[in-house]
C-alpha cells in the first residue's frame, strides 16, 4: 500500500552544511580549497580543461528547413478501421481529432492511399496523395482540398 512505504535505513542523509565554523572542517573555504577556478565558480558548460571542447570537435551536418510544412498523416485504413467514423458521411481534421486519428484539428493533415474505403465518404483535408484521390472516386465519394 502506498501509505506504508518507508524509506531504507542510510537511504536519506542530512546535507552538507557549509561555512559553519573551522571546527566542522566544512568552515571559511567550505571545502573549495584555496583560490583557483573550482574555488571562484567560474568554471563554464562544456568547458573541458582547455582541451577543445566536444561540440568544437564534433562537425557541422545537415540542414534544417525553418519554412518546412509539417502534416498529420492519415492512411485510408485508418479511417476505415476507426469506429467512431463508421457511418459518417463528411470526414474533416476536427473528426479525426475526436476519432483520436490525428493529436488536434488545427493540423495541418495529408491522407495517404494505404488501405480502402467501405462507402462514399467526403473527405477534408490539406493534401491528399495521387493514389488516396483515386481510391476515393472510385468508391464513390469525393475529396475537398483545405485551403491555409
């Protein structure tokens, strides 16, 4: 039961307590030594000593897009297999988010041609692959493009 756990004895220990007199051997320096860069705490992140640094060392790769259009994938089976789209005859990003298909409406979603569909259906979407349009009309329904 959680109410009963406990802790191991030894498992907590009281912290050092710095700077409480020459007699705790913990006083005036607290345990820094005398002078230098540990004592002054001015050692930087990713400082190796003098030694070149690995992120100096490592190269450069790749290139990120700033301007890449992000999409939420969507595969015809999915829609099909989904039980929560049964039977509806209008599919849009906001159906799929409740169908728990994509993570939120305001997505952008490509529906790709894996799979196929049971009825007509018109589908909603910001981009769909050559092969999802074709599957589409020939099962009788149609494919409206979102535009922004």
């Amino acid at each position: 039961m959680l109410h009963e756990l406990i802790t191991s004895p030894g498992a907590i220990k009281k912290p050092k307590r710095l700077g409480r007199g020459q007699g705790s051997t913990l006083g005036k320096t607290s345990g820094r030594g005398q002078k230098g860069q540990y004592a002054r705490n001015t050692v930087r992140r990713g400082f190796e000593g003098g030694q070149t640094p690995l992120h100096r060392r490592l190269p450069r790769r790749g290139f990120k897009n700033l301007f890449k259009k992000m999409y939420a994938i969507v595969n015809l089976e999915d829609i099909a297999a989904n039980k929560f789209l049964a039977g509806v005859k209008e599919i849009d990003p906001a159906a799929l988010a409740k169908a728990g298909l994509i993570r939120s409406a305001d997505l952008s979603v490509k529906i790709l041609g894996d799979g196929n569909l049971k009825g007509a259906v018109t589908l909603k979407a910001h981009k769909f692959s050559q092969s999802t349009l074709e599957k589409i009309k020939s099962a009788g329904g149609s494919a409206v493009v979102i535009e922004g």
